[in-house]
C-alpha cells in the first residue's frame, strides 16, 4: 500500500503542476522532453522499418495478413447481420496458389496469362463448392487498407457480403508487378457443397466490366483491386480439409501487426491528446497564478509539436489505396 502511494505521488508530481513541484511538471522539463523526443524518434524508425522493410521482405507478413484479413472482412459482415466466414484451410491453398502465380509471373487478373481462371485455382485443390468468388488486390502493405479499398467498391463489396458464402480463404505473395516489387493479395469466398446446397448446373459466363474510381476512396496514391463471382457447373466431391502447417496469431493481434499505419496514427492521436491535456491544465494553473513558467511551457509546446509532425507525415504516407485516376476492374457473373 505505502509503494502504491509512492506511485501515485511520484505520478503526481511528473504530470500535474502544483505547490511541491513549483507547478512545473516533470514531463514538461528539458530532460524529460528530451528522452520522451528520443523514444518517439526510435519508435517512428522502427516503424518505417517495419511497413518498408519488414512487411516486404519477411515470409512473416504470409502468417498474418490472412488471419488479419478474415479478420476484417467478418467484422463487415457482422455490421451488416450476416453470419461469419469460417476459415478454411483448403480453400486458403487455393488463394495462396494464385497469389503466388500471380507473383511468379507478374500479373494482376482473374484470368493469368496462360487462361487460368479463378476456378481452376479451387478445382487444382478439388474443393468441393457451390458457389465461389474471388477478391484480388495489389501495391497494399496495409491489410485494414485492402478490406477498405474492397469494400468502397460495389463489386468487391457484394463479394464480402454475399449471403451465400460460408468459407474464406486468403493467400499473399511478394513479387515484381510495373517493374516494382508489390504485395499481391488474393480472397476466396464459397460455399462447400456439404453446406446443404445444391451443385449448380449450368455455368455462368464471365464479364469484365470497369468500377467507376468514384465509387472508390482516394488518397494521394493509385492502387487496384478486383472482384469475380459466379455460380459455375462443378460437382460436390468429398474433401477433407487438412490443418494449415502455419499457426496465425490471433485476429486481433494480426490486424493490429498488418495494419501498422492505422495503428500509428491512433497511437501518435492518443499521445498527443494525452500530452495536449496536461499541458492545458498547466496553463490553467500558471493563469490561476498568474505566473507563466516559459521553459515549461516551451517543453509542452514541443512535445505536442513533435507528435503533431509525425502524425502530419505518417498521415501522408499512408499504405496505396485506390486514387481518383484509377478504375478498379471487376468481374460478375451474368
């Protein structure tokens, strides 16, 4: 109990200005500005290492980014009273396997060079579905911006939010896409056969059609996205699902590693709020007094003033999404 009170005081007197500390809080002197600068400069390295190094060049953004993703796209079904897409191991095989085609020969289409189409990707794994679609995104190192670049998109949107779909799928795959290397993500969603519906018995041809960029977010940066659903001829066969050889952190933890921008900012916008607040009630207390301690002042006015700059420049450096010069393509089934 006597080291609590301790704490507390000693908490007291670094944050809150009154009579034993002159009303100079601890956080506002040189010393403490100086090493609390430091720390935020390591912390915003670190940062830039992670989301330009780390997330492109480590195998260890495949282990979290699905998890992440499926994530995200449940928490939109939630908030629109659908039920939750089971993660499926097979069908995130699938996923990985045209991520990593895509990857290997460097493009971005449902349809690969060779005239593989999305469901050759399902039918290579013999996963037994009804219905399937398939989401595709590149130039992302934000898994919270792909799930919103898809769902500012009608097309990508109805995909998430289909009914029908019981399982989802997620693979990525770093590779060279315009002469730049790029993280290349790819989403499955179906329906197993086994779910109680029936196999569908005629094919739906595929169109391409063109998304208005309008009807997507903008920012600074072009990026693309595409959509493909259909309801094809396929029996159901009998598939047992193995276990992913890969154990994914838990969603939360997942979303929170792969979204590292969105996690920046609401970090740096806490601080600053937090820091902007003591250094009101410090000015509140001088103007009581009607004293005004200038170094004190000058260290609060600093310490906000950093955090501010580096929300202001990680706010303009934000992941690639989907810019007002660039139209999403789209498939649907007609």
């Amino acid at each position: 109990m006597r080291k609590m009170k301790k704490f507390l005081k000693s908490v007291k007197h670094y944050l809150i200005p009154h009579r034993r500390n002159r009303y100079k809080p601890g956080i506002f002197s040189r010393e403490s500005v100086g090493a609390l600068v430091l720390c935020l400069l390591i912390i915003e390295g670190l940062y830039l290492i992670q989301i330009h190094v780390v997330l492109k060049n480590n195998g260890f953004l495949a282990a979290v980014l699905p998890a992440a993703i499926t994530s995200l796209t449940n928490a939109d079904r939630s908030t629109e009273g659908l039920g939750a897409l089971a993660e499926d191991p097979l069908l995130a095989t699938a996923a990985q396997a045209k991520a990593d085609d895509m990857a290997a020969k460097g493009y971005f289409a449902h349809v690969s060079p060779d005239g593989k189409t999305p469901w050759y990707w399902l039918d290579s794994v013999k996963y037994p579905y009804t219905y399937a679609g398939e989401n595709l995104a590149v130039d992302f190192t934000d898994s919270k911006d792909v799930e919103t670049a898809w769902m500012n998109s009608p097309m990508h949107r109805a995909n998430i939010l289909k009914a029908q779909y019981t399982h989802i799928g997620v693979g990525i795959a770093q590779g060279m896409y315009q002469g730049k290397e790029t993280t290349f993500v790819v989403q499955f969603f179906a329906t197993r056969s086994e779910d109680g519906a029936a196999p569908a018995t005629a094919t739906a041809p595929v169109t391409i059609v063109s998304v208005p960029a309008s009807e997507l977010a903008t920012t600074q940066k072009p990026s693309r996205v595409l959509g493909v659903e259909t309801t094809p001829a396929k029996p159901a066969v009998a598939v047992e699902s193995k276990p992913s050889a890969v154990t994914a952190p838990s969603a939360p933890v997942a979303v929170a590693v792969t979204s590292p921008a969105h996690f920046m900012l609401y970090a740096l916008s806490v601080l600053a709020g937090f820091f902007l607040i003591i250094l009101l009630i410090t000015l509140a207390v001088h103007a009581r007094r009607r004293y005004v301690y200038v170094e004190v002042l000058t260290g609060g006015f600093a310490l906000v003033g950093v955090v501010v700059l580096l929300l202001v420049y990680n706010q303009g450096t934000l992941p690639i999404v989907p810019g007002a010069s660039e139209s999403a393509s789209a498939a649907i089934a007609l």
